[in-house]
C-alpha cells in the first residue's frame, strides 16, 4: 500500500507522561495552538530565491535543525508510522540524510547506515549511478552495511526529482534490503520523486510541501 502525505494536523508540545508506541516511548501530546502542524514545520524552513541558480527556490532545513522545537517535532513525526515495526536500519542519504537519519535511527532504537558519493567511504563498497539533472553521478554503501532481509528505511531532508533516492532504493536492495518505507522533511511534487520511488514500490512519507522548483 502506497502511504500518501500525512495529513496536516494540530501543533503540539511535550510534556512528561509517556505513551508506549511499539519498543520506545513517546511524549504524550497537548494541544497548544491552532497553528497546523504542516504549517509550523514549512514556517521553519528558509526559502533562498536563485540559489544555486537562477529561477531555482533553495529550501533550506538548517532553521528547521536549529530550532529545538520543529526539529524535535519532525523528528517525532517523521518515527511515529514506524513504531513497532521491528526496523533494523535506517539509511541517511548524504549530507542531510545523515543528520536526519542518525535522529530516527536513536529513536527507532536501529541501526544507521549511511550511503555517500564515490570515493568517501574506507572499506569495501557497492556502487550505484543516479540521475541528476545534467548528468549521473555514483553512491555507493559499505558491503557489509545491510544484511540480506533486513528492514530498512531510506531518509532525506528533500525529496525532489527522485533520482538520488531511486539509486539509493536500488543500491539497498542489491544488498538484499527490504524497503519498509522512505521518508523526507520536504516534498516538492512538480518534480516527481514521488512518484518515481512509488512506482518501484517504496511507500513514501513527507511532512510539507512546497510547490515549483
């Protein structure tokens, strides 16, 4: 089943009692505003106008890390359809991916996995070419990193064309990976990732949305 973009729900906060959602507990939640949730996280995020190039808006998720509430609710957000369901690793695509990843990997008490450029890793790897807009460029995983059967979420700030995060579905499997879910910040559905990852059947999960480029 093809899981579509969460609906936008109440802002919340924290506070000190505990709700058991599958392995780990979560901060049960108290209403606070009448902000959405979808909102509060797309408010968090600068948008740079031509960069890195002209007729291009950047958006860009280091407000969002840095403010302890959004990050603390995306964070939150972002694990919660994946309690419970026995999740061994979670896969950070470079660079973002691995601060993402390594925040749901300590949720989801799994392990993190992170798949880089060409060239970055030390030990033996798996190699994989991926579209960009002018071109292709390589990733590659550590051999040793995913065993055969293994559940795993792929994660990234943004998804946008699709093609970085369709090599890196590729790349995971080659290794015998079964693809629970992918799951980013940021969702640009003009360009089509999307639908690029549902149609190799990876169910995708996105907080926000923003339109164009």
């Amino acid at each position: 089943m093809i899981a579509k973009r969460r609906p936008a729900g109440r802002l919340f906060c924290w506070e000190g009692s505990h709700q058991l959602l599958g392995s780990f507990s979560l901060p049960t939640a108290r209403y606070v505003g009448h902000m959405t949730s979808e909102n509060a996280l797309s408010a968090a995020i600068r948008s740079i106008p031509d960069y890195p190039k002209p007729g291009i808006i950047f958006r860009d998720i280091t407000t969002l890390l840095g403010d302890a509430v959004a990050f603390r609710q995306a964070v939150d957000e972002l694990v919660a359809p994946y309690a419970g369901l026995g999740i061994d690793k979670i896969a950070g695509i470079e660079a973002r991916g691995f601060i993402l990843g390594g925040a749901l990997a300590h949720q989801l008490r799994a392990g993190f996995v992170p798949i880089r450029k060409k060239g970055k890793l030390p030990h033996q790897t798996v190699r994989m070419a991926y579209s960009l807009e002018y071109g292709t460029d390589e990733m590659e995983i550590h051999v040793d990193a995913v065993k055969a059967g293994e559940k795993v979420i792929l994660t990234d700030d943004l998804i946008a064309t699709g093609g970085t995060a369709e090599g890196a579905v590729k790349l995971l499997r080659q290794l015998g990976a079964e693809i629970v879910s992918a799951c980013f910040v940021i969702d640009l559905p003009d360009l089509g990732g999307r639908r690029k990852l549902e149609a190799l059947g990876v169910e995708v999960r996105t907080l926000v949305e923003f339109s164009g480029h």
